[in-house]
C-alpha cells in the first residue's frame, strides 16, 4: 500500500512539473473549440466508466447527452441531468425525486456542454502523442490547473485528429478516481428545442421537488 500511494503521489508531482503551455496542444485546442462553435447542437452517445485501483472501483456504464448552446441534457442509467443554462435538474426515477439547483457557470464541476473550452482558463496544456483511442487515431492532451487545491489534479483529452472532435476526456481526482467519458456515437446538427432543456414537472406528478435554490 505505501509503494502504491508513493507512486500515485509521483504521478501528480511529474504531471504538475512538466505540464506546461504547449503551443502544439493549443493549436489542436483551439481548432478542437472552432469545431464545436460551429455546431449549433449536437448529440452523443457516451460510454462512463469509473475506476480506481487502489480501491479496487470498476464501475461502467452507457448513456447520452444532447448540447444546445449552453444547454445539455445527460441521461444515464440512475439519473438524468438537465441544465437550461440557468437552472440546473438532477432527476432520480428511481427515487422518484428531482433537485432543482441554480447552475453557478463559475464553478469548478465540469459542463459537458462546455469541455471544448475547458482548457481557457486555469489550466496548462501538453500535447504527449498521437494515439489510437477506440480505433480513431487521435491527439492525446493532458490539461492540468493552475490552481494546486483544484477539484480535479488532470484532465486527459484524446480528440479525433481528423475531425477535430473529443474522442474521450478522463478527469484525475486526487482520491485515485479515474472519470472516463468515450464518445461512441456523434451527431451533429440535431433539431431539438429549448423546452427540452428544462424538467417539466407538471408531467411528472408523481415525483418529489426538491427546490434548492
């Protein structure tokens, strides 16, 4: 156990050492981010996964997300998450219950709607490799924050090299936790209306508001 955590603290200190403003990594950012402002709306297909070694976690599973703007909507297995740009719903079916919270843009949780702007402010960015990720050959960038208490220590990006889209983006937490999204399927273009981004509690009678905001 000791060995493990000396190597894990290892890793933070040598991905915080080297990481630096890479103006090869930016170049594929910038051109990632042009890409992404250039499509109105778009849906994906993710796959999650949540692993951490030292724990023995391995947790896995498929869901989708729709982006408009700077609005999105995930849907997951256990819960779906739906933000208007202002408010923000995290529905439990399960549970029977919806949380209704002020989004705060400012905050350090990370908006799928906005990773391709992430590395703008508070991080450092290096490019490591071009690599295969899920059978699409892409540019790996490691973005790492500023900020030594950040919520998360890195964030790795694998974005399709051709394309210029997110392949997948991992988040480090420093509990070992390992975050990692994988687009499967990418649609840009979709035709959907603001409505759909906000919880409709009048069709859902049945479930719990829980207002806290």
């Amino acid at each position: 156990m000791k060995n493990t955590i000396l190597a894990f603290l290892a890793m933070i200190l040598a991905v915080t050492v080297s990481a630096q403003y890479d103006p090869k990594a930016l170049e594929t950012l910038d051109a990632m981010s042009k890409k992404y402002k250039s499509i109105p709306s778009f849906e994906a297909n993710i796959s999650y996964t949540l692993t951490n070694d030292v724990e023995k976690i391995s947790e896995e599973f498929k869901g989708k997300i729709t982006v408009k703007g700077n609005k999105f909507r995930l849907a997951l297995p256990e819960q779906e998450v739906i933000n208007n740009g202002a408010t923000i719903w995290t529905y439990l079916p399960e549970a029977k219950e919806v949380n209704i919270d002020n989004y705060d843009p400012s905050s350090e949780d990370v908006n799928p709607s906005k990773m391709h702007e992430i590395y703008k402010k508070g991080f450092k960015y290096l490019y490591l490799q071009d690599k295969v990720e899920n059978g699409v050959m892409c540019e790996e960038i490691d973005l790492v924050p500023e900020k030594k208490d950040a919520q998360y220590f890195k964030v790795k990006m694998f974005i399709n090299k051709k394309e210029k889209i997110i392949q997948s983006f991992t988040l480090f937490d420093k509990g070992g936790n390992r975050y990692k999204y994988s687009i499967t399927k990418f649609t840009p273009n979709v035709k959907v209306e603001d409505t759909f981004f906000t919880f409709d509690a009048k069709k859902h009678p049945d479930v719990a508001v829980v207002d806290l905001r």
